[in-house]
C-alpha cells in the first residue's frame, strides 16, 4: 500500500492507475446507456492507452539499474567500512550474466549488497575472506541471484531467525542487517533465503526476483 504523499514514481503510477480505474467505471456505467455506448467505448480505450503507457514508462525506468555496478559499488562501500572500523577486507569474485539488469531503486539495491557483504565479513572473522556474487537470467525472465562466502556457515539455530528484526549473535550489533534486506527484496516482489551452502564451506544466500 502507497503512504500518503508518495511522489515516488511507483507512487504516482499506483495514484493514477486508481485514477484510471475511476473513470473506466464511470465509462462501464455510460455504455449502459445507448446513448453513450459508443463514447463510453472510446473511453474506455483511452484509460487503456493511457494505463499501458504509464506502465511501460514505469517498466523501463525501474529496468535501468546494471547489477555488476550496483554490486561493485556495494563491494567497494562495504570494503571503506571495514577499513575505517579495521575490520577485515574482502575479496569479490563476480560471475553476473552480461546485460542483468535490476529494478527498483540503486540506492536500495546498494544496501542489499552492501548488508550481506557486511553480514558475511562478520562471520569470516578478522582473516576476511571471498564473497562469490552469481546471477543468470532464466529463460521466462526471472533474476536468480546467489551470494557466498567461504565463513563457518551458519548454525541451524541461527538460520531459523536470521532474517528477523533485531536477531543478531554480536550483543554489539543492532541485528537489523538481514532484516532490511529481506524487506527491500520482499518490497520488491523477490524472495532471499540463507543456508549453509552445500558441499562446501560457508554460507549463501539467495535473491529470486520475478520477470518484469
């Protein structure tokens, strides 16, 4: 549900979208009348237009954000972070599917990257360690994204809370990390899950994000 005063451009979208279906209404209830069936069908044409106009508009401008930057910029920001608390760097291998593009906000998107990066630095400990980021396209449209690291993995325990607000295992850590990136994936129609990656050592993460 939009907030009141929303001017985001998915705000505006959903406002106007409301709009649109205000005056199909009005133009169902006119074509009832033979007087107006025929102006009531050109309306109603006309919201129809008007609806996939605004949507295509709304789909190329969320379609406009390249994930191997967004990542490499979430690398670069979670690395300055680490080096101003003397935390451990980390080292990135990126294995992105050339032309994967994201929707949504960067800014956001940034933070998703930056909190599991963060999040995985954690657990590697002061050695640091790798953080393999990998993305495909599937054939329907769908993003399937997966980062990992080479850390302990995580504790059966700790899997079944980590995405919950305030759950941190570090008494100094507000635990909110996981927390948001679950929520701007959600936000964003995707799902992310963790686990303990199979057959080797670590932890990873999944984004699923659906096609345009």
């Amino acid at each position: 549900m939009q907030s009141a005063g929303d001017l985001t451009l998915e705000g505006l979208v959903h406002d106007l979208n409301n709009v649109f279906e205000t005056i199909q209404d009005i133009g169902e209830s006119l074509a009832k009348d033979p007087k107006y069936a025929k102006a009531a069908t050109r309306l109603d044409r006309s919201m129809q237009r008007a609806s996939r106009i605004l949507s295509s508009y709304f789909e190329f401008s969320q379609a406009s954000l390249d994930l191997d930057l967004i990542v490499e910029h979430a690398g670069e920001y979670a690395n300055d972070s680490l080096l101003a608390v003397k935390g451990p760097q980390l080292r990135f291998v990126r294995n992105i599917e050339g032309g994967t593009r994201l929707r949504g906000n960067p800014a956001a998107w940034e933070r998703v990257f930056t909190n599991l990066f963060l999040n995985a630095a954690q657990a590697m400990g002061e050695d640091g360690g790798t953080v393999e980021i990998e993305a495909a396209v599937a054939e329907g449209g769908a993003i399937a994204i997966a980062v990992r690291d080479d850390g302990p993995g995580i504790s059966p325990k700790v899997l079944e809370r980590i995405f919950e607000p305030r759950f941190s295992t570090r008494a100094r850590r507000s635990g909110l990390g996981l927390h948001i990136v679950k929520t701007i994936v959600e936000g964003l129609g995707g799902t992310v899950t963790a686990e303990n990656r199979p057959g080797a050592r670590g932890a990873q993460f999944r984004i699923l994000l659906p096609a345009f």
